[in-house]
C-alpha cells in the first residue's frame, strides 16, 4: 500500500460519508413534505367542519319553533341556595358536592360560607 492508495481510500470513504449525509437529508426533506401535506390536510378539513358547523347554526337559528324555546324554558332548572335563600337555574348555579347530595348556591360568597360551616362542623 503505498501513498496513492491511501488518498484512494480516503476519498473513498469521504465519498461514502457524504453519500450517506445526502441520504439522511433526502429522508428528513421527504418527511416534512409528507408532514407537512398532512397538517394541511387537517387544517382545511377542520376549517371546512367548522364553516359547515356554522351554517347549519345559522340556519337553525334564523326560524326558532315554538317547541325549541318551550323546551330551553323547561331545561333551566331553578334550584334552591341555602344561604341566602334565592333560587336561580341550576345551570347558572355553584355546586358543592356532599356525602347527602348536591348543593346549589349563587356565588362564589355563598359557596364558600356554605364550605366554611362544613368545615367548622367537622373541626368541632
């Protein structure tokens, strides 16, 4: 093995390795193109639901029935706060949950003069 065929080596291996580099880049360069063919995809797909979501609920809402308020009248529920003795629609409501069951309240200060009792109770 003299001197020429070292430098032969050499750049064979040289040559190799950027071979090998070129490879990689290709694969990377390949699987952001798909990546980014798919979000896109995903993108206009959702954009498309949502502009299809949104007509349907204009057109729904555009020519309410008489049926449709009679039953968002009945699904508002009135519930009874403890503490200041009011009622409002338990969708509307703060909620604590007991071993004895649910209990509504209209605030926030409500709520937590009912938590604070509780936790008095069980402190004494």
């Amino acid at each position: 093995m003299g001197p020429e065929s070292l430098s032969t080596l050499g750049e064979v291996f040289y040559n190799s390795m950027v071979g090998v580099l070129n490879f990689f880049v290709l694969v990377f360069v390949f699987r952001l193109a798909v990546s980014l063919i798919v979000n896109i995809g995903q993108v206009i797909s959702t954009m498309k639901n949502q502009v299809k979501g949104k007509a349907g609920t204009l057109t729904a809402n555009r020519n309410p029935s008489e049926e449709t308020k009679a039953s968002t009248d009945d699904s508002q529920e009135l519930v009874y706060d403890e503490i200041c003795g009011c009622e409002i629609p338990q969708q509307n409501s703060y909620i604590v949950a007991t071993d004895d069951g649910y209990h509504y309240f209209c605030s926030w200060e409500c709520r937590q003069k009912f938590v604070d009792s509780l936790n008095q109770i069980e402190a004494d």
